[in-house]
C-alpha cells in the first residue's frame, strides 16, 4: 500500500518571493496556539456554513484559492482580474472580510490563505469514508509568509484546460509525478468553474473516483467542443454525466499524441501516460489518494521562504 512512499514526502518547496513584492511594514508577533485554534474556527464555520449557489460547499472554493495563491510563492495575492483566478473572488471575499474584521494582526494575509487551505483539506478528509484507517495525514502548519504589496500589478501563469499540466507543477513546485498526480486528485471536490459542472458524481466527498472515472473502460470518454466555451471537454453518455478536462486526462493518457481515434475512449486507444502507473494505486487505494492528496495541498500551502513557527 506505499505507506514508505506516503510518509517520505519532501518537507517544503521553496520558492523565492521577490523583495520588491512583498510587504515590508507590517511586523507579525508570534502566532500563538489559541490564535490558530481561534483563525481555524471561524474558517471552519465559513466551510460549513457558506455553499456556492446552494450546493458546494467551500471546501474546494479554499482549495483551489490556497493552490492559486501559491503559485509564484505563497504571498497573499490574488488578482481577480487574471482570467485564470475566475471565481475566487466568491471566496476571496468573505476570507479578506473576516481577515480585516477578526484575523489581522495575528497573521498575514499569505498565512490566513493557506491556512484556509489547510483547513479545508482537513475538514474534507475528516468527511471521507475510510473507517478504521488514517484519512488525515499529520498537518502542520508554519506561519511566517509575507504579504505583496500591489496584488493587481501580478497576473502569474497557469496550467491552461487543454495542456499538460505536470511539467508547470513539477517546476513550479518541485513535486515528483506521484505527488502530482495526488495532487490532481483534488479535483473529485467542487465544480468546474467555467462549466459549473463537477468532476465527479459526488463533489462533496474526497475519495478516489475521479481516478476511477478517468480509468473507467465502461464510460467511454469521449472529447468534443461545447457551445460557448473555448475548452473541449471530455464527457460520456452516463446519466447525470461528469466532465474532464484535456488537462485531467494527461495524468493517465497521452492524449496528445493525436492518434487517430484518441480523442474517442482514449482508453483503449491512447497510449498510457508517464503518471498512468500512479493513477493505478490511486484508483486501487482509495486511502491512499486521499492522505497523499491531502499532503500535496498542505505541501503547496508550504511553498514560502520565511518559516517561523510550526503548530
């Protein structure tokens, strides 16, 4: 069951912030245990609390802010005007209001994103459905990141819809292709933004189906454009249908290859990708998937250059 590889994840993934960005003129005090405790609670009550219309919870809204944050360095800036961070602003709102209202001074701005993170991941495993074994993987949380000073000035790159996300990740945030194929695990919460549409059947529950979707020879995936998205998305003709993206499919196959017929059940006829072997035990394990996924997002929350504290 890997449990060696589980348990010799990397510690952190460095990535240099550029002095010019960050802000320099607020100094933050020790975070002191029942801060933390007390930041946590309110940023639980917002997750269990708050959906988006009506049916998500804010699970994968934090997420998926956490990851955005950190790409480029984890350092409180999310321009809402980067075509890329569409939606977050429905999560990033509520979080900078309660920041302003309760949380400053006790972190910066970059720690109470990435502590949104956290928690969010938390409270998510703790959901899932894996009785008598570990869902949550040990979470620590270090606090020290520093804040930019003009977040509408940064529009940072990300992996695009129709593109193979692995090598961004791996340089952006030093991973191996297991860790980032736990890492797309993460899509099994929430919806698609642009579609509004969820990965998988159940969005709420952090498990292994995306991966068993993706692999599933009984589903025949099939890519074609829809009306009014610039994306081609890949969707079978199951009742209450699921979507990938081309980006998704790059972890078990070559779809880019542009074999013929590729584009139509791609299990059967694409080559299987370099991460297609990791995909398999996330399918087989569904603890697995679900403590190595949970560790990647911590492990993403963690990419800052100035540690002070762990709790």
């Amino acid at each position: 069951m890997l449990p060696a590889l589980l348990l010799l994840l990397p510690f952190l993934c460095h990535k240099t912030v550029a002095q010019s960005t960050e802000q320099p003129s607020v100094q933050f005090e020790p975070l002191k245990q029942s801060d933390f405790i007390k930041a946590q609670a309110y940023l639980k009550w917002l997750i269990n609390n708050r959906t988006e219309n009506g049916t998500t919870s804010f699970n994968a809204g934090f997420i998926r802010l956490a990851f955005h944050d950190c790409v480029g360095g984890c350092d409180g800036c999310l321009n809402i005007r980067n075509p890329s961070n569409a939606g977050l602003n429905f999560y990033k709102t509520p979080l900078d209001l309660m920041y302003k209202e309760f949380i400053f001074p006790m972190m910066s701005r970059a720690d109470w994103y990435a502590l949104a993170g956290y928690t969010a991941v938390e409270v998510a495993a703790k959901q899932t459905s894996c009785t008598g074994r570990v869902c949550v993987p040990p979470m620590n949380f270090k606090w020290g990141r520093k804040d930019c000073l003009n977040e509408s000035r940064l529009f940072r790159q990300f992996p695009g819809s129709n593109s193979d996300p692995r090598e961004t990740i791996r340089r952006t945030f030093r991973m191996n292709l297991l860790e980032i194929t736990a890492l797309m695990g993460a899509h099994t919460l929430g919806k698609n933004h642009g579609l509004g549409i969820s990965w998988v059947k159940n969005e709420t529950s952090f498990d292994n189906q995306y991966y068993k979707d993706m692999i599933n020879s009984t589903l025949a995936w099939r890519k074609g454009a829809r009306p009014g998205v610039d994306i081609n998305i890949w969707s079978h003709g199951k009742t209450g249908s699921n979507v990938m993206l081309t980006s998704d499919f790059f972890m078990g196959f070559d779809v880019g290859t542009g074999f013929i017929g590729c584009n139509n059940n791609p299990i059967a006829n694409c080559d299987k990708s370099s991460t297609f072997s990791a995909v398999r035990p996330c399918f087989v394990f569904q603890v697995i998937l679900t403590f190595h996924s949970a560790s990647m997002i911590v492990l993403i929350g963690n990419n800052f250059s100035y540690i002070r504290v762990t709790l």
